[in-house]
C-alpha cells in the first residue's frame, strides 16, 4: 500500500462485538487503561453485529476528521486522540527500526475517518469494542503498522483489545507499569466450537444511568469486594475457563460464565453510590435460565450481562429452538410489526408441557423485545470493495453512509 | 410467680421489630445458628411494631400447643422444638444450682402458647425476629429463668437474639465451638439517640423466592465474596458502626449502613444461582436517598434492605417531613383509601424546586404502597393486664386472639 504517489489512500475494515465471559470491571491506569485483571471473551459473528471503518490519508487534508454513524464527532476527544497517537508513534518506529524505506510523507497525513455499526449504538452491545478495534485496525491498514494492536485499541477503549481476534480471547492484564504486557491473545479459533451458539436478549432499554467508565472507578475506589474479586477470585477463573473452552465443556462454561457475571454486578451494587445495571427484565431472564437448567438437569444455557440489562446467553445448536420458545413463553412478543427473531434462523418447536410447568415464571408481554441469534466469528477484516467505502473520492462521507 | 399451686400459670410479653445496620448472613453451625460474623442493629419501637406472645402453662395440658395469629400451627417444627428445650434446659439448670427450691412441678408442665403480630407476617419486616425473642421471654417468664436468652431466642432465628434488647443491640458472633459466646449485648440504651427516626417504606410485595434460611446457607456454599466480607470487611465495620451510634454520628451512621446494605445484596447476588430480594422499586428508592442527599451535600437520610424489596430509612426527626415529601413526589399514592403515611404523625411539607428538580427519578405511582413511621425503641415488656392475655382460663385462644 504504497501511499506516496497517491492523492488518497483509502482502506475500509470491519470489526466484531466481543463479550466477556471473565469480565473487567476497573483499570488501575486510567491513562494508560491498564486493568486491575485478566479477562476472557467471545468474539461474535460479524455477520449480525460488527462496526466498519473507512480510514483515508491525504496530503490535502488539512485536519484529522471523524464520522460516527454518520454524524461529524469532535476529534479531539482524549481516546480518539490517545489512538491517533499511538498508531503514529508505531508507524514511525517501525519505520526508523530500518526494515522499511525512509519514513513516507503519509506519516505526516492527516486522516479522516468514517464509521457505522449496524446495530444500535447505545444498546449496551459493547459498541465501543468494537469501534476501537476497528479504528485500531484501518488505521493500522492506513499507515502501514503490522505491530500488535492491543495498545491501540486498549486506549480507546480497555475491551476493544479483545475485538482485534476471533474465536476465544484473553486480555492478559500485564504487570508492567508502562502496559506493554497488557495485551490480547487468542484462545482458541472461531473454528474450535462450532456448536456454540449465542442469543442476544434485547430488553426495553431504560435510560443508561451510569457510564461504564466512570462506573469501574468508582468501584475501584470504593468497593471491597471488587479488590478482592481481582486478586483472589479472576486469576483462578482464567485458568479454568481457558480450560472450559479449550475442553468444550459447555457445562463449565456455562456455570462459570454465569457466576462470573453474578459476581461483577455484585461488585457494582458494593459500589458506593450502588451501581446497578440489572433490571426486573434481567433478573426475571435469570430466573427461566435457572429453570431451564433446572428442568433439564444440567447447564444447558448461560446468562451473562454487561453495563446494561440486556442478557447475552450462550448454549449449544441443538438447544437453541427449545431455548427460544421457552423466552418466547415467558416473554410473549408484543405485536408491534418487529420481526422478533433476527440473525441466524431458528426452526420454531414448541415446549414440553413439563417444562412449561417448570418455568416458574409469570409471563411479562414484551419484557425481551428481541433476540438476535448469533455465533462465535472471526476479527477483523479488510474489505476489498472499494463500493464499501465510507468515504468518497473527495474524502468526505458519501451520501448514503 | 409460684407455679405449684396453680392451675394455670400465664404470662402475656411484647417484643420489638431489629433492623440491621450491620448484616448477618451466612452461619457456620446451623444447627446452633452461630453466625460467620457479628452484626449491630436498631430496635424498632413497639408502638408500631410488636409481637404479642402468651405463654401458659398447666398440669392439665396433655402436650404443647402454639397458635401463630390465630391458627393453630405444628409445635414439632425443629426450631421451635430448640427454644422449648433450651428454655427447660435453662430452667433446670438454675434449679438445680442450688439457689432456689427444688424443681417445682412446672418444669413438666406442658405449654400452650399463642402469638400475634400488629403487622402482616410476610412484608419483609423480620417477624421472625420478633416473634422468636417474644417466644423466648415469654417462656423465661412462665417457666422462671432468668438468664440470657440469647441461646434460646437464637435457636428460633439467628436476628431474634438482637430483639432481646432495646436501642442499639449487637449480636457478637463470638468463638466458642458450642455457641456459649455467641450473645447479644446493648451497645446503647433507646434513650441514647432521641432524634433518630426510622421510615419504613413497604413496596409492592412481589412473593419472596427464597426464604433466607435457605438462601444464607447457599450464599456460604457457594459466594467467595461472603467469605471475605465476614472475614475481612465485618470486623472493621462493627468497631466503626459502634462508634458512630455512640458518638450520634449520623453521616458516618447512614453511610455505612447503606454500604453495608449494599454489601448484603452484592453478596446475595454472588451467590450460584443468584439471590435478588431488591426490585426495581427497591432501585428507584436507592437512587431518591442519593439524590436527596446529594442535593444537600450531606447524608441526611439512608437506606438499608433485608431479604426483601421494603426499604428502611434512617433519618433525623428535622429531615421526616422533607424526605416523606419527596417519596409522595417520586411515587404518588394510589388513590385506594388506605392510609399512605401510618406510625409518628409527620407534618407536611413542600418540596423546594430545587429539590424537585434533584430528584433524578421518574415518578412510580403506586411504587411505595405505604410509609411507617417509627422510632427506636426498648426492649421485650411484660404485660400486666390480664385482658391482655390470649389465651383464655382454658388455655385455648381467646375468640378476639
């Protein structure tokens, strides 16, 4: 991608959702967005959810320029900043460490930038993720940086290190005091489990209370349990679910998936002020999927939850029919036009009446307002299209972004 | 109270409401209800809420008998068959020591006993507590023991034993492997702290899907935080709780209280599968108390929550009217002919715009179905009144009982 000769160099990539079945919750360097602990996720099909990106460098262009969704946002946020910096300190180093020809004009480019999620922004769908990752990644393309993004993508947004890779990836908290060990690794690959499945339980999405930012420091300061949770309970969990994984045990994973959930909203409510991010609608979801593992005598399905109430819920193929007739039972849809099931398709079934009789649950009309069904799916992309685009020839958005 | 030449020895007692401060959840001997820490509680006034126990006993009855409100209930259930044994075990006991006259007859006597609450018994409002302290005093009396009761109301419900006293009570979980340490002491008389006054905000009752006998014993199988917080977080908080009701601290007082609440339900909640007894009111209620306080940039009021969804409130008597305002604003009484605000008289009062305006909260109607109003309190009473008694001369309830 020689970018010398040209008046413009444009690269489109997308970019997954990934969700934490180990979670972090609390960095113990805000700057740097080091965290207090290791964490484990799932990175999701971007066939249902992903962010694209168009990164373009120009010798016209006379600012750094962004559009989300669309939409011209301030660049001169400190993340966006922070990631900015970062790409252009790794594109110089690698070119002064001589492996390269002398550092080309485009280091001195200003970029534009232009990016859309095909799934609601606020809907607590980790949206930041994958947006940094995928800013990380263009704007790696762009410059022409091979290095390991984790750092990138890290001062975005903590999370948006494990959207770099598929499959099953850790964050490895690191020790150093300038986070050049905290990075992500892969796991395991989008291939390792294909019976894997994944629901995302939309809920009637109350107004978000308290940003996950500022919510993981007021947790780092003021609650005990959280200290605790990272030193003594995280270390041993990674272990086992890298385990739990790497065995496909889906009952290990399962149960672990939960708890580790359970126990970082526990942290929230030690929180002073309490955070609380689970709603009626939440606990009412935990509620079924304890009785339908209940009813079945083993962990057939797993909840977990993020800043947010809606649930994500992880099972296997052969449950998923069963599985979404029992939330359609407990959560008869609303007829309000919505297609109810989106993403993958799922063949309907109908309950057992003694399943019906185990969840013991009173049905709540419009509770879950839809389930999109997805599974495990690989990082990033580059897209070759030029069609794909963002950004126009001129370098500005094109009409229909 | 000779019992020998009597026909029929009775005895009518009172006993208080406790709301912890300092929580207890989790024991380490069940059977002898020994707890995993110490906890500090507030003895609520009688005027509002009380048990009301008559204890009588007869060479005549053929066996022991209870009537709970008015229902005969099974006098074999295991914890009421512990205080029975306990209290003729105490009885013995002190007889047999040698400073009294030799066992009289009664020790074989049979019981009859007969216990009402002035409040319903499933609101979430500890009538365990009351009840079994009631029952513990009631049979001291009756059967002439004068030692601490602790033991006896403890074996009943582990929170009985901090309804044996007035003001501030707490239940030190003590050492000894046979319980003999694990005692309630008065850490400060009602008198101690006129001004404080406790609001009880009764929410919509949702049916209670743990009991917390059963829930305590998961949470201790099953949550690494409950470990930590009894070992490492209770200690410090029961010396800083003492010291702020002895000093009339109220700041210190309600904040620790609402983070020790909190603390509870996170626990609770790290529990497998997870215990949620707050509700979305409960939430709503939490997020008032802060954002009254904030907008007075002290802590004026504060909150704490047993295994259910009703908030109790502490406050100064000059903060009552202003806080009861802001309840009625964040949720209007339903218009359903009962009385919203029952207990101490509370003048009305106006909110401020300001205040109105602080209050980040959606008004529920309905939400709060209705406030008590009471005090702290002293302790189990004896009731001199014959008309009190309910059990009539033939030991069998009285019709109005």
């Amino acid at each position: 991608m020689a970018s010398e000769e040209k008046p413009l160099v444009v690269v489109t990539c997308t970019a997954p959702v990934n969700i934490a079945v180990i979670k972090y919750w609390g960095k113990r360097d805000e700057d740097l967005v080091l965290p207090i602990n290791s964490s484990l996720s799932v990175t999701l099909h971007q066939d249902q959810l992903k962010t694209t990106t168009t990164a373009a460098i120009s010798k016209d262009f006379t600012e750094d320029r962004i559009w989300l969704n669309g939409r011209e946002e301030d660049v001169g946020q400190p993340r966006l900043q922070a990631c900015l910096r970062e790409i252009r300190r790794l594109a110089r180093k690698r070119r002064s460490t001589g492996d390269e020809d002398p550092p080309p004009l485009s280091l001195s480019y200003k970029v534009h930038i232009a990016s859309v999620n095909n799934f609601p922004t606020a809907a607590g769908l980790a949206s930041s993720a994958a947006g940094y990752a995928c800013l990380a990644y263009a704007l790696a393309r762009v410059y022409g940086v091979d290095s390991d993004l984790s750092e990138v993508a890290r001062r975005g947004s903590g999370s948006a290190c494990r959207s770099l890779y598929g499959g099953f990836v850790e964050w490895q908290m690191g020790e150093r005091a300038d986070g050049k060990d905290s990075v992500a690794r892969q796991v395991a690959p989008e291939s390792h489990w294909p019976e894997l499945r994944v629901l995302i339980l939309v809920v009637s999405a109350e107004r978000k209370l308290m940003g996950s930012t500022a919510g993981m420091q007021t947790s780092v300061e003021t609650s005990p349990l959280l200290r605790f949770r990272a030193e003594a309970v995280v270390p041993g969990r990674m272990v086992e679910m890298t385990h739990c994984v790497r065995e496909r045990d889906f009952q290990g994973f399962g149960r672990l998936t939960m708890k580790d959930s359970n126990q970082f909203h526990a942290t929230c409510l030690d929180t002073f002020p309490p955070i609380s991010y689970l709603s009626d609608i939440s606990r009412r979801i935990v509620r079924l999927v304890h009785c339908f593992n209940a009813h079945h005598g083993q962990t057939k399905v797993a909840y977990t939850f993020d800043a947010g109430p809606n649930a994500v819920v992880f099972t296997l193929d052969d449950t998923v029919p069963e599985f979404v007739a029992a939330v359609r039972h407990c959560f008869p849809p609303e007829s309000n036009g919505d297609k109810f099931l989106k993403g993958l398709p799922v063949r309907p079934a109908s309950l057992s009446d003694e399943l019906r009789a185990a969840l013991d649950v009173d049905p709540t009309p419009g509770g879950v307002k839809h389930i999109i069904a997805t599974q495990v799916g690989p990082g990033p992309q580059t897209l070759d299209d030029p069609h794909a685009h963002l950004l126009g020839p001129d370098g500005l958005p094109k009409p229909a972004a």
